[in-house]
C-alpha cells in the first residue's frame, strides 16, 4: 500500500503550513474519482479559510519585506564580485593584486545565491568580516570600499527584517489559527486516505501520480526544516505513515 511521508508541522510556520497546503491542493486537479471530489473541495475551502485567518499580505508581511531584502543584499553581492572581476583585469599590478585577494576569499565561500536565506546569512557574514580584513586603505585605494559598505548596510537591514519577521510570525501560531491549522490537517488526511486507496486497490493513475508529488514535496520541506536548525545538508530517509501528517507526541516535540 502507498504511504504519506510524515512531516514535523509543528516545525512548521503558518506561511511554510500554508504553502504546502496550497501546493497540495493544487497536486488535485487531477483527481477524476468521483467519491474524492467533495473531500477535495472541503480541503480547498478549509486551506482558504486557513489563509484567510492569518492575514497574509504579499506586500505588506514581514516575511515579504525580508524577502525583498534578501535580494537586494544578493544584488549587492553581485555587485562586489562583478568590482572585484573588474579590477583584476587592471594593467596596474598592485590593482592585479589587491583584486587577485579579493577575488580568492570570494571563491573560497560558497556563493550565497545559490543556498537558502539563513545559509546566505552566514556567507555574507564571513565575506564582509573577510573584506574588512583587508584593511579599509586598501579598499579604498582600489574603489572597492562603496561596493562593502552597501552590501553591509544591505546585510544589516535583512537581518534587522528578520527579526520583526520571526516576532510577527510568533505572534500567528498561536489561537484561531491553530484551529484552522488542524481544520486543513483533517481535510488532507481523509484526501489522502481516499486517494491511497484509490490508487492501491484500483490503480488510479492520478491517485499514484498525487500521492509521489505530495511525497517530493514532504522531503523536500523536510531539508529545509533540517538545514533551518543547523544540521546542513543530510540525506533524507521518508519516515512514513498511512495516509497521515502525524502530530508529534511530546517527546518528539521537545526533541526539536
């Protein structure tokens, strides 16, 4: 029999709660059977009414505000590394060579825009304490110390917006919004639980096709929640269970 891989939701923030739904529901459109469609539909109601009980604001969040930020510190970044290609293509040798050190602690991190936000965090971190090693004369004498001090001032309004962020967030995960919370938890279950039947014992396509997405999706939540509390990348072993987003005992939450 199919299985839905458990997922920690309790781990989870109402936006990352609210997006997994969403996606969830969106894996359904193409669910034909007939005894599945009302449970779909009550599930679509209960993740809007979820969505509805948080507020969420695309341009006024918190969680958006740091999202913009944290592209214009990548912006900033591209801007350093793009200065510091730049100067070692000088004909000036000590240009050459102030912009050869530079450009040698940039590609011993790894580059921040391809990880996470709270990775990035710590790449920035390194490179602008890195930079400033270098002596700001120096920085200067090249024309690189403009292009630092914005990707700092950058660092420092993202971090600033994370933490009105998290304290915004904090405040959502607690009353009405729990209720919804488990209002969607009970709607996915009986989906699930239709649709592993279905494509178990009737080998529906589409009821296969939902439960593989659903479970890519999980896993992939999951290393995200791993590489958030600090245990870098790890491969992902499914911890499964029929049909069911398991809430934690307390053992397992005081574990987190």
């Amino acid at each position: 029999m199919m299985k839905i891989n458990t997922i920690s939701n309790k781990k989870l923030r109402n936006e990352e709660f609210l997006g997994l739904h969403k996606n969830f529901v969106e894996l359904t459109a193409n669910i034909t059977a007939e005894e599945i469609l009302s449970p779909i539909e009550a599930y679509r109601t209960a993740v809007t009414e979820f969505a509805n009980s948080i507020e969420v604001s695309v341009d006024e969040s918190a969680a958006s505000i740091a999202a913009r930020l944290d592209k214009e510190r990548n912006i900033a970044y591209s801007a350093c590394k793009n200065f510091v290609k730049s100067i070692k293509l000088l004909p000036d040798s000590e240009m050459q060579a102030i912009g050869s050190a530079l450009w040698k602690f940039i590609t011993e991190n790894a580059d921040p825009l391809k990880l996470n936000q709270d990775q990035s965090t710590g790449i920035y971190e390194n490179l602008i304490a890195g930079f400033k090693n270098i002596g700001y004369d120096t920085l200067s004498k090249c024309g690189f110390k403009p292009y630092l001090e914005n990707l700092e001032h950058k660092q420092a309004e993202y971090l600033t917006a994370v933490q009105t962020r998290n304290k915004e967030l904090a405040t959502k995960e607690t009353g009405v919004n729990k209720i919804y919370r488990e209002k969607c938890l009970e709607a996915f279950n009986l989906v699930a639980t239709l649709a592993i039947v279905k494509a178990t014992v009737n080998k529906d396509e589409a009821c296969t096709q939902f439960i593989r997405a659903i479970n890519h999706h999980i896993d992939q939540k999951k290393v995200q929640l791993k590489i958030r509390k600090g245990k870098g990348k790890a491969t992902v072993t499914p911890e499964t269970a029929v049909a069911k987003l398991h809430t934690e005992t307390k053992e397992e939450e005081n574990a987190a």
